[in-house]
C-alpha cells in the first residue's frame, strides 16, 4: 500500500508540476502558496502542520518565493521568535493566473476516475492521516 501511494503521489506531482511549468511553479509550491492565501497572516507552524512538513522544510521551501517577491516573512509582533507569512500582490496574481489550471488538472484527473471514486479516495486517504 505505501509504495502504491507513493507511487500515485509521484505521477499526481508530475502532472500538476507539468500543468503549471509555464508559470515557474511546482505543485508543492502551488500548495504553500494556496496556504497563505487568508486574510491574517499564519505562522510557520500552521502552515508546517497544515501541509505536513517540519518547519526546517518550509523554511527552505520558502526561500524561493520570497526572492521571486510572491511572499513576504516577517517577525511575529506577538512573539519575535515566531515567523508570519503573508502573500504579495505579485503572489496574489500568480495564484489567481494559475487556479483555473489547477482546476482544469484536477477535473481531469476527477475525469479519470469513475463517478464516486474521487470522494471514495479522499475519504480512504484522510483515514490514515
């Protein structure tokens, strides 16, 4: 079962990676962005917690984001140990340029599989988290 997972977790990322190459971005970094698109900036953990990396990872995920201008991390007024992080404009406009293509990658892919089978996996899958 896990390398099945695994396996089918590799062929999603491709796609979505292909899908969204004309715009410089990775699914991995579609989905950090996706994260931070709220109205009050989150914290490091959050968004570690919510995509289920450690904070070192996000971190280092970041890092090119920022230097591409898409988000900005600032220091935590509430705690100056603790990092928020918040979406450029820039940000904002390249996730609004690149959700109708995740959209359309995921309807294919809803396409793929029969009627009920993508809530059927959803489901399976949130099981084991």
């Amino acid at each position: 079962m896990c390398l099945a997972v695994q396996r089918a977790a590799r062929a999603l990322a491709r796609r979505f990676d292909d899908a969204m190459r004309p715009y410089d971005l990775t699914n991995g970094q579609f989905s950090l962005l996706m994260s931070l698109n709220r109205p009050k900036p989150p914290n490091l953990s959050s968004v570690a917690s919510l995509l289920a990396m450690d904070r070192t990872t996000l971190t280092a995920a970041l890092k090119p984001l920022e230097r591409r201008g898409l988000v900005t991390v600032t220091p935590d007024p509430a705690d100056r140990r603790g990092r928020l992080m918040a979406l450029t404009t820039k940000g904002m406009r390249l996730l609004t340029d690149v959700t109708p293509i995740w959209k359309s990658t995921h309807g294919e892919l809803e396409k793929q599989l029969g009627p009920g089978e993508h809530d059927q996996l959803l489901g399976s899958l949130r099981k084991v988290l």
